[in-house]
C-alpha cells in the first residue's frame, strides 16, 4: 500500500504539498485547524467587493507556480492586472510621487534631491562590493546609489513585500540571487548594461503563459479553495494538531476535531503551519532535534499587521485611483499607514461597478503599536489620514478588517545560517518536513515552489 503523507496546515504551503503528493497517487490527509483551508490566503465576497484577506497579487516569475496554475486550469480563471498597476506612488511630505520607470523620469523626480540623483549616476564609479558576505538591504542600496534611495524609495518598496526594515533585513535572506550579483559585480548599473548581450547569446527559454502580477476570478481564495476541492476526502477541516510522536517507522498525529480526540498514523509528516505554531508543535517532543528547531523558530521574529479594506461610492472620492497605490518609506517616519492598494484600478472586478475599494495597511515594523487599536479606532485613522489625499467624502460603505499578530516572518541578519542550522537537524527528524513562509521566501510564489521541491524530495526517496 502506498504511504499515508499527514500535512498539518491549510495555507498555500500546505495545499501545494499536499496537491502534488495526491497527484503522485500518494494518500494524503491535510488536517486544517480553520473551517475553511488557505490560511492567509482567503477572500470573502460581500455586498459586490473581493475583500482579500490576505495576499493580493501574485508576479508570475516562477515556474512551479505557472505549472500550478496550468494544472488547476479546469477549476481556475488567471486574471491579469491592468495596466494601470505599473503606476506606483510615494508619499513623500504630504503628496504622491510617481515611482520613475525611466531613466529621463528619474533625473526629474522630485522623490531624491539633485546630489543624490547624481549619486545614483555615478554608480559605476563610487559602487564597492559588500565588506560582509551578509549586508542589509539598506547596506546594499547605501553602497550602490546612495542613503536617500534608502530613506525616499527602496524602504517603501521593502515595507511593501515584508512589512519590516530595511536596516535589519538580510540582503542574501531576501534576494539570493541580487546577493550574488552584488558579491560578484561591483556595479550593478555596468552589471545591467552587459545583459542584454548575455541574453542574446543565452539559449532561449520557454515562453511565458502570463507575465506580470496576476490573481484569479472571484481573488486569490479562489486558488486556495480550488486546491482543497480537489483533495476530497484527504481534507479535513476544522482539525486541530495537538502533538506528534514518533513510533518507529510510523509517526502518531495528534488532533481534535468536534470536540473529539483523535489519532492519525503517517508515514511521513509535513509540517505547513507558520513558524510560531511549527515551533510549538515541535517544542515538547522527545526528540532533541526537534526541540533544538523549535528554539531556533521561536528565535524568528515577525511583524504585525491589519489589513483593512475600505470600500466606497465612486462619487465620494475625488481623487481618480490611477495606478498600483503608494508605499510610504522609511524617511516619512511618523506617517501612521504603511501604504495603500487601489484595489480595482488593478484588478477591476475587487469592486462592483460605481464603487472603489482601497486595501490599508496598518502596523509593519514601523508602527507595530497601532495594531492593538480597535477595528473602529484604525478605520478613523485610515478616513483621517486618507480624507484630504484622497478627498473622501462621507464614509465607507463596507469596511473589512483582517488581524495578523505574526503576518510576516522577517528575514533578519543571521536568517540564512539559522535556516542552515535547522534543515541540518532535520535529517534527525526521520520522515519530518517542513515547508512554509520561514525558510526560503515570503511571497506565494516562494511557497509554492518550495512546498513543490518538497515533495518531489519525498517522491525521490521512496523511488
Ligand atoms: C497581509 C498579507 C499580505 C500578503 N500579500 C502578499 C501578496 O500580495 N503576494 C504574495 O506573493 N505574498 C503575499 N503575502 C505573503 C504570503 O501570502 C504568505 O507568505 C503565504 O500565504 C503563507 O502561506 P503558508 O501556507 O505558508 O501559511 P498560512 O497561510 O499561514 O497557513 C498555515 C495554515 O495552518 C493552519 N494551522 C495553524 N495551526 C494549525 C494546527 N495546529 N493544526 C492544523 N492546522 C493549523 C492555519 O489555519 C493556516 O491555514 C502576504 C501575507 C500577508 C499576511
């Protein structure tokens, strides 16, 4: 009989783990402590809007996330964001700056000062490569074009995908392959310039089904909720794992489901939960590995967050929502809001016709105290602090708030030897995995491929 493969998690981690195991006709059952599967990733349709509650848009640069797609592809719709979402704004002292997407549009943006313009110019000249085979991001941005696209720009860019700070994150963490180039290249404007020869001369790679930032019809719940479909009976929802334990070949999950106690016997165990409930689960086992792993989890610090999703009339907003939305950066410190989404002007069906919809972020590394506020208290401070930017009138006519104590984990410096030092453990944990938003990326794409890598190292060994 083939092995039962138990994943503990219903979040896009997971679903992927478990979707390629049962399509290698593997016997899988995801336990989902939730009623619903796709953790972070949920949308809920109300009164006309897509009210995400989690990630938003996908950029489809990975190749295990396009095949996801192409395989669901009976049960899902890809939309492809308009062309407005190449628009991005910058609050910068009160107004929003265009984010330049030319090199004419950077010499006259008024995001940087003059010398610093200049600076960015001079790159080829005054980049050096990192003294540290770990620099910040902002080390790196420091070194190439210079502190005021730290401050003015790149720290929003960051505070937009990770919510943190980029004097802490780690450059190599975040963007292995951008490390690489900076340990290898002094300058990445010379760098930039070789490549189009370099991809002239490259074999060509297949081409691309979608490009660019995508989502799917009904929000990206709907790719979440159509993987759980598809796994029948091998989902159980509203399963809570208690605990594990190894008993020779087999491994006994614990959980409670209705109010019951029950016991699972796996093969193997994939562990998709977030890092803090990995670490939890992990804690009181009886093996030392494992407990050295939970301590090195517990050791990873993440931010907090509150999404809120203010809907309104078209007619009560002066300002036209043309673009992606803006990020505030580093320099704009005592701004309360981490940045804002026009949800509909990137992808239209969020709002139902007539009416916007903007997606608020609130909290980060920036302000994490303004997450213990109430839902009533933030939406204030959102209409307050958005009324004259955006000229609003009156209120919102839905508004949809979503609480992550631990939204994302943050790739400090030290991230990529911890991760060293707990996928070396794990070799001790026989017949244990772990896959999820801690390890190798934060992005759905990044979770999806390696909850793909994964299981294809399951499928290897048992060859
Ligand atoms: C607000 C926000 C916005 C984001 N925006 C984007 C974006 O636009 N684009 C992008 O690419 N990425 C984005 N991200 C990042 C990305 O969405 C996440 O990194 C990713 O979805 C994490 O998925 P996961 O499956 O690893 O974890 P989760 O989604 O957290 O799933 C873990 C699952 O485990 C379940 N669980 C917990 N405890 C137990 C237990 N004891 N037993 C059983 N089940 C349990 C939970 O209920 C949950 O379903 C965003 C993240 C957040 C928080």
């Amino acid at each position: 009989m083939s092995e039962h493969i138990v994943v503990i998690g219903g979040g896009i981690s997971g679903l992927t783990a478990a979707w390629h195991m049962q399509r290698a006709g593997r016997r899988v059952t995801l336990l989902e402590s939730e009623a619903t599967v796709g953790g972070v990733t949920r949308t809920i349709a109300q009164q006309g809007f897509l009210l995400e509650q989690g990630p938003f848009n996908v950029l489809v640069r990975d190749p295990a996330f396009e095949e996801l797609l192409t395989e669901l592809a009976g049960s899902i719709e890809v939309v492809t964001a308009g062309k407005a979402a190449k628009l991005r704004y910058i609050y910068r002292g009160g107004r929003l700056l265009a984010v330049p997407t030319n090199p004419l549009a950077m010499l006259t943006t008024p995001l940087i000062s003059f010398p610093a313009k200049l600076r960015v110019l001079l790159e080829p000249f005054m980049a050096r490569r990192p003294h540290t085979p770990e620099p910040t991001l902002a080390d790196f941005v420091n070194r190439h074009v210079g502190r005021e696209m730290t401050d003015h720009v790149f720290g929003a860019v960051i505070s937009g995908i990770f919510g943190g700070d980029v004097y802490q994150l780690s450059l190599p963490a975040c963007f292995p392959t951008i490390a690489e180039i900076d340990q290898k290249h002094r300058s990445l404007l010379l760098y930039g310039l070789s490549r189009p020869f370099a991809k002239r001369t490259a074999p060509k790679k297949s081409r691309r089904k979608w490009k660019g930032m995508v989502s799917i019809t009904g929000g990206l719940g709907a790719l979440t909720s159509a993987i759980g479909k598809h796994l029948g009976d091998g989902l159980q929802v509203n399963s809570r794992v208690t605990g594990w334990q190894s008993t020779g070949q087999m491994i006994e999950v614990n959980y409670e489901s209705a109010g019951r106690q029950l016991v699972l016997a796996a093969d193997r165990l994939i562990f998709a939960t977030a890092h803090h409930t990995t670490a939890q689960l992990l804690e009181n086992s009886a093996n030392p590995a494992a407990r050295t792993i939970a301590a090195e989890l517990q050791k990873i610090v993440s931010v907090p967050l509150v999404v809120l999703n203010l809907g309104f009339r078209s007619s009560n907003l002066g300002h036209p929502l043309h673009g992606f939305g803006y990020l505030v950066p580093p320099s704009e410190r005592d701004y309360p809001l981490m940045g804002v989404l026009w949800a509909d002007s990137i992808f239209p069906q969020h709002a139902p016709p007539g009416h916007r919809l903007l997606r608020v972020f609130i909290g980060g590394s920036r302000h994490p105290q303004l997450t213990q506020q109430t839902d009533q208290e933030l939406v204030e401070l959102a209409l307050n602090t958005l009324r004259n930017l955006l000229q609003i009138k009156g209120q919102p006519v839905i508004a949809n708030s979503v609480r992550y104590p631990h939204a994302i984990p943050q790739y400090h410096l030290g991230h990529p030897e911890r991760v060293r030092r707990i996928e070396a453990l794990l070799p001790r944990l026989p017949r244990v995995h772990l896959v999820g938003n801690y390890l190798h990326g934060v992005s759905l794409n990044d979770c999806i491929r390696e909850a793909k890598k994964t299981t294809q190292v399951i499928l290897n060994i048992n060859h």
